[in-house]
C-alpha cells in the first residue's frame, strides 16, 4: 500500500470539489482544474477531507493499482494546493548578452543566438520579467496547473541549459551548478 495514498487531503475554505465518475473537478480563487481518477481507485469526499483507497475487484493487477493510488492522490493534492495557493517558478539567466522580455504573454529572449526567440505562454500562466543593471535577467512565473508549469519551465531552459564550464544558461534561482575544470596542460 502506498504511503502517500494514505494520507487525507484536508479541503481548504473557498476550494469546491465536484466528482463526475472517474472525472475530480476543483475549483477554486486561483482557477479551476480537473483530472481523470482511473476507476481501480475509490475517491471519497467527506468531512471536508478526500481519501483515497484500492478497489479489490478491480481488474488490474495489485502493483498497478498501488502505484494509482499514491499518484492520484498526489495529483489531486496538487490541483487542491494550485487553485488556493498556486504554484510559483522562477528561472534566472545566467550569461553576457542574455536577456529577457515580455507583452502579456509573449516572451522574447536574446541568447547569443543570431536571432531572437519567441515563446507564446498559455492563459493560465501569468509571467513576470526583471532586467536591472548588474543583475542577471529573471522570470517569474506562476500558475495553479503545476504540471503546466514545470512544462513550460522545461521548455524554456532547453533554449539554453545550464553548462558546467563556464556556469551559463537558463536555470531555476538558487541552482548550483556543479563546475568543472576546462582543458588541463599535460606535463612533458
């Protein structure tokens, strides 16, 4: 049995829970998602608490159906947490030259390529840019769909991904990127 199948998710105030068969709906002040439960899962909601638990007349076998039960579980948690709080990534780019700018949603990157990159964001992220003098250029983005969200993150460092030599790209802020010496003088 999983571990994290287990544990309720406790239902916060302002957040509606609507289940349709195999279909969660939640809704809530930072937007609405849904996501299909497979159907060897129960899903109870009661108590202002959602449990999860293994259906045993299920036809599909019993490694299948623990390992459903901790991801729905971790699925849903996340759409409850996403439309209360919301989730929130920041990347940071990290070389000369490399800059960052938005209109609404449209990003536009210079990367030390010969032509600008254009990236057109979906509704649901809202996106914030920083360029200040002697800082590194930063994006903040935020969203209630955390998979969107780390998506969206994925693609924009694979314009540019962190390199250990020099230390330059697109990575989140904190990132340490572990270096490596460059070429070394052999001995004769």
């Amino acid at each position: 049995m999983s571990r994290i199948g287990k544990l309720p998710i406790v239902i916060p105030a302002g957040v509606e829970i609507k289940q349709d068969k195999n279909v969660v709906s939640v809704k809530g002040p930072k937007g609405e998602l849904s996501q299909y439960v497979d159907p060897s899962i129960d899903m109870k909601i009661e108590n202002g608490e959602i449990t999860f638990s293994i259906k045993e007349d299920s036809p599909v076998n019993l490694k299948q159906k623990q390992a459903f039960h901790g991801l729905y579980r971790a699925l849903v948690n996340n759409m409850v947490v996403g439309v209360s709080e919301g989730f929130k990534k920041t990347l940071e780019l990290v070389g000369v030259g490399y800059r960052v700018s938005n209109q609404g949603n449209l990003l536009e990157f210079a990367l030390g390529y010969t032509h600008p990159i254009f990236l057109m964001l979906p509704p649901e992220v809202k996106v914030e840019t920083k360029s200040e003098r002697n800082q590194n250029p930063v994006i903040n983005l935020e969203s209630c769909d955390k998979q969107l969200l780390g998506l969206i993150c994925a693609k924009i460092r694979s314009f540019r991904k962190p390199e250990p030599y020099k230390g330059k790209g697109i990575l989140f802020k904190g990132e340490v990127i572990r270096r490596k010496s460059g070429k070394s003088a052999s001995a004769k």
